[in-house]
C-alpha cells in the first residue's frame, strides 16, 4: 500500500486531495499547520499531523512520524492581492517564506529517502497564474512562478534516480477558503489610483458565470500527476486554467 504526505489539508484542495486519495485505498498523511483530525473521515490509512511548513523543526518532526512515503504533495500555501507598489515588504517575506521555500524545504527533508530508494513523486500545487499574468497579484504570482522553476529544474536532476516532479496549476476556485483568505491580504485596494482597477478585478473573480476551477479538479490532477507516469510536467486543474494552457499552446 502507497502512503501520501500532503500539506495544507485544513480546507480546500488540500483536504480534497487527502479525502480523494484515502477514497482509492492509499495511506494518507495528512497535515496542516493547525490541527483538525475531525475533518477527515475516520481511517486507519489516515495520519493527521501538524506541520508549519515554514518552521525547520516542525518539518523534521513531521518526517520523522511519518515514515517512508511515495509521494508528497507541496498544496500549503495562501494568496496575498495588491498593487505592485504598495504591496508590504512583509506581506511578499510571508508568500515567499510559505509558498516557495516551504515548499522547496519540504522537498529536500523528502527527498533523501526518495534518491535511496530510486523511486518516489513530487507534485508541487501552484497556481494558472502563473501561465497568465493578473493584475494585482505580482507578489503572490512571483512566489509560485519560483516554484515552476524551482520544479522543472529538480525534475531534470531527479530523473536519474527515478524519482518524478509534477506541477498542478489551478484555476479560479470560488468554492475554497482561499479567496477569503487572500481577503486577509489584500492591501492598496482603496487608493485612488488603483481603486478602479481593484474594483474590476474583484467584479471578475467573483464572476461566478464564467470557468472555473473545483477542489475536484484539483485531487484529479493531484492523483494524475502521483499515479500516472505518462503524465505531462505541468498539468492544468480546472475549465479556466485548461483555457488558459491551450491559449499558451
């Protein structure tokens, strides 16, 4: 039986990917940076463990109950709204520390056990901004454009090894956490230069009428990209983000 580590699991894909995964017989870690073990149906293939992504010590913690895994799903992160020019230095800091270097540590603390065992998947969740540029979300979008590249380049290493690196790219998914989220983050959306701009914006991704992307989507990418050898590097994971792909083709 194949066990899965996967981070950000206390909403949104995260905890669809788990509940996907544990649905097709898979040993599930699950882990979030606060614990919530009611939101998983009970399994004796389901772990619930907490891991802050961007603390070295929760990380090893979290490696070490976990054991030897197979594949491990960098979902944690959050998204961060605002002009270029007042985005806070403090406000990039925290994308960067939890969506790209959380991301890359995990990785690294995995995948010494991955190289030994010649074999093992890492599919990093990322983001369809990154295939096409939004205004508004330059921090956010630089934070996950790094761990593209950060991925390609891995996967190029890794192969040798046997060991295989996927990118999932989402959509727009109004049905998440994480636009409310994002909300937390949002800054410089009420100074007279950008005001209208900011109200566009906000007017399209709250379009409910146009493609958008579901947690669903996202686990079968996820699932894709962790059981299919055959698939590609970058795998789009909803109608808007697979627009968007073709539009790049």
């Amino acid at each position: 039986m194949q066990t899965v580590l996967i981070t950000g699991c206390s909403s949104g894909f995260g905890l669809e990917i788990a509940r996907y995964f544990l649905a097709r017989d898979w040993q599930v870690v699950a882990t979030m940076r606060s614990l919530r073990a009611d939101i998983l149906p009970p399994s004796e293939r389901l772990r619930v463990l907490a891991l802050d992504v961007t603390n070295p010590e929760s990380i090893r913690k979290a490696i070490e109950l976990t054991g030897p895994i197979d594949v491990l799903v960098n979902n944690a992160g959050f998204g961060a709204a605002s002009p270029a020019e007042l985005v806070p230095l403090a406000t990039v800091r925290e994308l960067f520390e939890t969506n790209t270097f959380g991301t890359i540590a995990l990785t690294q603390a995995v995948l010494p056990q991955f190289r030994q065992r010649k074999a093992g998947v890492v599919v990093n969740v990322t983001s369809s901004v990154t295939l096409k540029a939004l205004p508004l979300l330059a921090a956010y979008r630089a934070s996950k454009v790094a761990v593209n590249a950060f991925t390609e380049s891995m996967a190029l290493e890794l192969a040798q090894f046997g060991i295989r690196a996927h990118l999932v790219l989402p959509g727009r998914a109004p049905d998440t956490r994480f636009g409310e989220n994002a909300r937390a983050h949002i800054h410089g959306f009420d100074h007279e230069a950008y005001a209208d701009l900011a109200r566009t914006v906000i007017a399209r991704l709250e379009d409910t009428s146009s493609p958008t992307t579901h947690a669903q989507d996202v686990a079968e990418a996820v699932w894709r990209a962790a059981t299919d050898p055959s698939s590609p590097m970058r795998i789009p994971a909803g109608a808007d983000a697979e627009a968007w792909a073709a539009e790049l083709r």
